[in-house]
C-alpha cells in the first residue's frame, strides 16, 4: 500500500544527483509549498538511484561527471536513447532486473502524491503503480531538448519549462491537457528582492567602478571554465572577473594559484548566487537550463560557451533565438562578444531585457498549486 498514514498528506520527491539541477528543482518546490500552504502538507526526497537502484546504477551520480566531460560519448548514449521505441524495448528488458527496487522505493516511502524531477524513474514507476494509486506528477528539468523519458502517458500531470517542450511531449503521445508550461522552478532567493548590486559589490570587495563579467559552470564547476577565465584575463579588458567554480575543489585551487590581469575573484560552492547575478553585467555560462533561468529572472545578458550535446543543444538554440544571449564556444568569440558590450552597455541591456522577459518566476508556486490542488488543499496563503 502506498498512501500514506499521517495525518497531513505527503508528497514524495524522486530525484538524483545526477547534475546540479534535479535536487534544486525538487528543493524549489518544497520550498514553495512550504510558503504557500504552510504545515498543511509534509514532503520527503529520495535520491533513488543510491538508496534503491542495482549496480551498476546506484553509482549513477558518481558517474555522471567523468561521463559528462566526454562529450561524443554523452552524444552517442543520449541519442541512442532518444526514441520511444527504443525506450520502450530498454525498460522492457530491464524491468525484471529493476522491478524489485521499484515495488521496495514505493512500499518503504508510503505517499499520497509521487512527484519525480528526473526522467530515469519515469517509466518503471508509471508501470508498477496500479490503478487507484496515488497521483503520479512529472516535473520536467530540461528547458528544450526534452528527452523521451520525461513522457509517460500513465503521468497524471506533466510540467514542462517551454511551449517548445510542450510540443514535444504531445509529439510523444501525451493529451494536450496533460501537459502544462510553467517554466522551470527556481529557488525563492532568486525571485524576491535584495540589496543594491553596488553593496554587494561593496562587501565582497569588488571594484565598484568596473562592470562584473560573472564566470560559472554549474554546481560541479564542469566545462572549460579554466581556458575561458585565462582567456578573459589575456584580453586585459577593463572589468572585474568573478569565477565560480562550484564544488571542484581542485579547479578553485588551481585558479587561485594564477595570476591575474585584472582584478579577478575565485570562490567555489556559493549560496549567495542569486547576489552574484544581481550584482553581475555579463553572465558566462554552460548552457545548464537552471542557470538559464535563473539568469532570465535576473534579467542578466548571457554568453553559452559550452552544452551538453543533443542535451542542451536546444537550450542554446532557445537563448539566441530569444535574443536574451550569444552562443560563444570560442575564446576568440567570446572576446569578441564581451569587448562589444563593454564598449556597448545599451547593447547588453537590450539583451537583458530580452532575457527577463522570458521570466518564469512563479513557476514553483504554479507546481506547488497544482499539487495542493491533486491533494484537496485549498487553504493557500498568499
């Protein structure tokens, strides 16, 4: 049986650290939740591949790294699984092998409404529920290039970033009522107001008269973030460099021993992003769909220097149609596009303002709603 039997309905996050953005997607959310209907509903997350997958897959996260940084071999195993009827044939074939560990997740976690942020757990879980079971919603956490796993038919509700989502999900065979566009969710700190850009400046010792390029490569610091920061200072451009190298330990080390042509700022894991970004004039980033969205909301012009193949190509694609950024994979491009909106400024603030108006804010809360919503809650505070 899986409902639960607390007094309060529970809602259970499947997710895996496989990548930065799974856990904060499902973090946002429950922290949505916890603003809108206060004590009104409990919350679990569950990383499934290392509580309940079989090896090999319970490594999946630590994996996940050194496989990301072999990009062909990304490539190759994304678009092999890319077909519905391939997946199909795959999760038939595994499904005697995983079929345990999936009525074990269920049974241990007794819940009245499932909720997974990552693709993986999608299908074995759409095929164990029964019918009667409790509501089954995805959260989708690519922007664009939506693999075929996120769509399962047996879902209750999918949530997806993108109209260009969207239409893929209907092109996999979801009613068009099944599926909503409500961007991606994004931790509150990032959506509410915060001191002036200046006085963050002024307490982490930045120069205040010079424009802040902001360097990242999501939470495990990935991608050529080291060649494009040495790039930058090589062009001895007039403007302050902050380089966040996340939870690569080793790169921040690494940079900190460098010297700098101009005044350059190394910091590793950092809760203050949403600062960061507000207090930032130019975004340097992987093209990660949380950052992006992140940076939308900021209203921040971004350069992409770097994707994950088939993955992210069609968040690229999203970001320079839109116009709210360059795609820049070259140093020399990059210099190029960075020497232009420093000499430029009312060309980055037209990019930006591009970029903030594909804002999604809200899009935690309109999940959070939708969950109360399957629940019967409907006492929100606002």
């Amino acid at each position: 049986m899986t409902y639960s039997k607390t007094k309060q309905p529970h809602v259970l996050f499947l997710f895996s650290d496989t990548g930065g953005g799974h856990r904060s997607a499902a973090e946002a959310i429950i922290e949505a939740i916890d603003l809108d209907f206060p004590n009104q509903i409990s919350t679990e997350m569950v990383d499934f591949f290392k509580a309940y997958a079989p090896p090999p897959f319970n490594l999946a996260s630590d994996l996940y790294p050194p496989m990301a940084r072999v990009p062909d071999m990304w490539e190759f195993g994304y678009r092999l699984s890319d077909d519905p009827q391939r997946t199909r044939i795959f999760y038939n074939l595994m499904w005697p092998y995983i079929r345990r560990a999936i009525y074990r997740l269920l049974n241990d976690h007794p819940y009245d409404l499932l909720v997974t942020v990552h693709p993986v757990p999608v299908f074995p879980v759409s095929r164990a529920l029964k019918p009667g079971f409790p509501p089954f919603i995805t959260v989708v956490t690519d922007m664009v290039s939506t693999h075929t796993w996120w769509f399962n038919q047996r879902s209750d509700l999918i949530f997806v970033p993108t109209e260009i989502a969207r239409h893929r999900g209907i092109a996999n065979g979801l009613k068009p009522d099944q599926i909503r566009v409500v961007g991606l969710p994004v931790a509150q700190r990032f959506c509410m107001p915060s001191e002036s850009g200046q006085y963050f400046r002024a307490q982490m010792g930045w120069p205040q008269e010079l424009p802040v390029i902001l360097l990242i490569g999501g939470g495990d610091g990935m991608g050529p973030l080291a060649k494009v920061a040495r790039a930058i200072s090589a062009a001895h451009l007039n403007a302050t460099m902050v380089v966040v190298t996340g939870r690569n330990h080793k790169l921040k080390a690494q940079l900190e021993a460098e010297e700098w042509s101009m005044p350059t700022f190394i910091y590793g894991f950092v809760r203050e992003m949403p600062d960061f970004m507000r207090s930032a004039d130019i975004l340097l980033t992987k093209a990660g769909p949380g950052t992006i969205s992140e940076a939308f909301i900021a209203g921040l012009p971004m350069i992409l220097y770097s994707h994950m193949p088939r993955q992210e190509d069609g968040n690229v694609s999203y970001v320079v149609t839109e116009g709210a950024g360059v795609w820049a994979p070259e140093p020399t491009r990059i210099i190029e596009v960075l020497r232009n909106w420093l000499d430029h400024p009312d060309e980055r603030e037209k990019v930006a303002a591009y970029g903030h108006r594909l804002a999604r804010p809200d899009a935690s809360h309109l999940v959070a709603c939708a969950i109360a919503d399957q629940l019967g809650v409907t006492e929100r505070i606002i």
